[in-house]
C-alpha cells in the first residue's frame, strides 16, 4: 500500500453510510428494551429502517413486519424480515466501504455467482424461539435463566456437524449474556454486537452452508495468520494466494477450548493439523490437492490433500504478487462492516506503536487484535517499517490489523509473524513464563484420563 492509496481511503465520507447506520443503531435500541415495550420512538425506528429497503425487493415485507411487531403481533417470519432488513443494510454499507477500498488498491474482485441455501432444519426450532424470546423481552430484561434456557438447545446443534456454524455462534452470545445477567445492572451495553449475534443467528438457523464451487489444486503461499479466540473456541484463519490461479484465499481450522487454555496454548488444541502448523511455523509453501473452494474464497481444509513445499518469504509475496491478486466475491450473509478483512502490505511508513505514518498520511493499528498465542507486541510495531496485516473497518475507521512485521531490534532485522508460535514459542521468555504456569492442555488431559479410568 502506498501513501496515495492510503490517503483514498480517507477521501471524504461516503453518501449514505453515516444515515444507514443511525437507523440501525434505532433499531438495535429497540432491542434493547424489547419488542414487546417498544414506545412511540422505538416504533417508529423499526419503521423506518423498513422503509429505507422501500426500493428493494425485501421493502413489501419488511413494512408489513415492522407494521405488525408495531402493534404487538411478533411472529418468528416477522423477527426474521426484521433481521434480514437490518442485515441488508449493513450489507449497502459494506458493498460501499469494500468498493472504496478495492478503488484506492487497485484491485479487482470477482462476482457473486454462488446461491444461498435455505434450510428449515427441525433441530434449530428450539433455538429460534429462544431468540425471538430474547427480542420480545430485550437485553435489559435478561437474566441468568432466560441466558441459559437454550443450552439444551445448542448443545443438540453442537452435535450436528451441519449445523456447527450457527451452533458457535450461539453458544458464544448464550455465554456472553450468562457472564453478564442479570443485564438490566449493567451501565452500558454492547447493543451493536448482541444484535449483530441475535441478526445473524436468525438468519444461519434459517440458511444451508455454502458448497464448495470448484476443486483446486495449485501450491498455497500463506500471507499471515489472523487467531480468533474466544473463552470456548479457537479458530486460525489463513490468508494465502493459490498459484497458478493468482487468487486470494483463506482456509481455516478450529477446535473447542476452556477458558482456562489461552495464549501459546491454544495452537496444541489443533495439533491434529501438523502439515499446517508445521508450514505456519517452518514458513513453507503447502502444495494442495482437490481441496475444495468455496465460492467466498474460503478452501475447506484437508490434511491428507495437503503437503509441505518449499520455504517461501510471505513478505516477498505479498510485495510481489498481492497487488495483483484477485480478491473473492463476498456471500450475502457475510456482508457486514466488521466482516471486512483484507490483506495489504504497507512498507517504508514511521510508526508509534499506535499508528503508522505513509507519505503524510496516518493508519492506526489495531491492537486489540493483536493475539496472545503469538510474538507480535505494540513495541515491534513501534520498531517496525514494513506490514503485511487486514484492513478493517472498526469505529468508523480504517484500522490495520497486523499479521507479520518486519522491523529493526538491536540492530539486526527480524521478521516476525503470528504463525512463528504454531510449533510453541519459539521465544525464550515466553517459553520461560510458559514452564512457570504449567501446561494446562496436559493437566487437563491427565485429569481426564484420571476420571476415564475410573
């Protein structure tokens, strides 16, 4: 990325955006206090956000179910016009800021041409009702009881591979509101995210999952790797470019966790992948084999259609060919703001640790991503003049996620990535205060077979 790239970015606000999302924000108010207490203005919010889709083929439906949610008729088909309304105007927001960004890289994107599959599965019912209970009494009016009453529930959609994406999702927001009850004392509530979860969660229990397009064989040169970690499950993404397709991909792997296990001890839990976790932190080239491509980018990984290739440098990747690297076409549903996650590489820029400055023009890093299973620290930003991270869009603005940096320490130039942990810290200090708290993937594997054996 380069300064001039950097500051299109900036280039005034885009028409519409700040309007869509005020009257989102009245919408996720209302959910605040519940649909069924809604008052003159919350009302009059859901109607308006109906309206703003008046030229859409979803306008007809979506005013009749703010219409009727008005006057206290609330149905699971109104609920879920509801949370397809509000998710299609995120998806105008997201289509615009992606736009503007694929303008300032000069890169291009291919089209959607995959179909989103509906599915009525039976075991989601349950879950459904739970959250149309959640939007009929509002986050405020949650307690410890109604946050668990669906455990059952997710757990049964936990056990159905099918059904797994919907079923995290879930059991994340369940454990979210569970730690917070009873809500009504909290003194600010994330309004934005538990109504993106509650949105989401409508439509996934309503949709089939993508199926894989195309099967691709080529060699996969790793840009990064982003880490998601939440107090149940770990997930790492790769952002790669497949050859000799010159496409942008990702793949990714997860596994079920405790809260207890975190930082560099989290990359044991996906030990049943070692060809990755071998390439992620021997820095190699994976050679892959009708491994199938999902129309959103995403390759479904498969460790026997995969092997080691040759030691590849991800900054002269990204240097080379990511500038012309196509980017995937973006499914329906994963149209949102905070969605947006695309590799650049930024290089020559002066940098606080905070924010990088690039020909005049400024990029705040985001921090709060920065993992805890990985090397990568405020001060090597501060020390560092080249990125290779994920532009997102958080707060209202461009942030740049860092996935590997290369930067000067103690005169000699180092290159650190996410992925250096994935075979354990390969820094002293860090192996040194993991010895000191103990392994808890080992205690937690002897005390098992401690009770199995019982």
């Amino acid at each position: 990325m380069l300064g001039a790239q950097l500051a299109a970015l900036h280039d005034g606000a885009l028409p519409g955006v700040d309007e869509a999302l005020d009257l989102i924000a009245g919408f996720d108010d209302a959910l605040v206090s519940g649909f069924a207490r809604l008052g003159e203005e919350r009302a009059a919010a859901l109607v308006a956000l109906a309206g703003a889709l008046g030229g859409t083929p979803l306008g007809p439906s979506a005013a009749e179910a703010a219409g009727k949610v008005t006057v206290g008729s609330i149905t699971d088909e109104h609920l879920t016009t509801l949370a397809g309304a509000r998710t299609a105007l995120f998806g105008a927001v997201h289509d615009a800021l992606l736009a503007r960004l694929d303008d300032a890289l000069g890169r291009s994107r291919a089209d959607w041409e995959g179909t989103q599959p509906q599915s009525g599965d039976p075991l989601a019912g349950a879950c459904r009702s739970w959250l149309a209970e959640l939007a009929i009494t509002g986050w405020r009016g949650v307690d410890h009881g109604l946050a668990s009453s669906a455990d059952q529930a997710i757990q049964n959609l936990l056990a159905e591979p099918r059904l797994r994406r919907p079923a995290m999702l879930l059991d994340g927001l369940a454990a979210e509101l569970r730690a917070s009850s009873p809500v009504g004392a909290m003194e600010r509530l994330p309004a934005r995210r538990w109504a993106d979860l509650w949105a989401r969660g409508l439509l996934l229990t309503r949709t089939g999952g993508l199926e894989a397009t195309e099967l691709v064989s080529g060699r996969l040169l790793p840009l990064g790797v982003d880490v998601h970690e939440h107090g149940t499950a770990v997930q790492i993404q790769i952002h790669a470019i497949l050859e000799p397709h010159g496409r942008l991909v990702r793949t990714s792997v997860a596994a079920a966790k405790v809260d207890t296990i975190a930082g560099p001890f989290v990359w044991q839990l996906l030990s049943s992948y070692p060809v990755l976790l071998d390439a992620l932190a021997r820095r190699l080239s994976l050679e892959v084999t009708d491994m199938p491509l999902l129309p959103s980018g995403d390759l479904l990984w498969h460790e026997g259609r995969a092997s080691a290739g040759a030691y590849t440098d991800p900054f002269a990747t990204a240097r080379v060919q990511l500038t012309g690297a196509v980017s995937p076409a973006v499914p329906p549903l994963e149209r949102h703001p905070v969605r947006i996650a695309e590799p650049v590489f930024v290089e020559g820029y002066k940098s606080d640790g905070k924010t990088l400055q690039l020909d005049g023009s400024g990029l705040a890093f985001d921090l709060d991503r920065l993992p805890q299973s990985g090397p990568l620290t405020p001060q090597l930003l501060k020390a560092s003049t080249a990125c290779i991270g994920l532009m997102r869009w958080d707060g209202g603005q461009w942030r740049l996620q860092p996935l590997a940096v290369q930067a000067t320490v103690k005169k000699e130039r180092l290159a650190v990535h996410n992925g250096d942990w994935a075979l354990g810290p390969t820094d002293q200090k860090a192996r040194g205060s993991g010895a000191k708290a103990g392994d808890p993937v080992a205690v937690l594997k002897e005390r098992a077979g401690r009770l199995l054996r019982r």
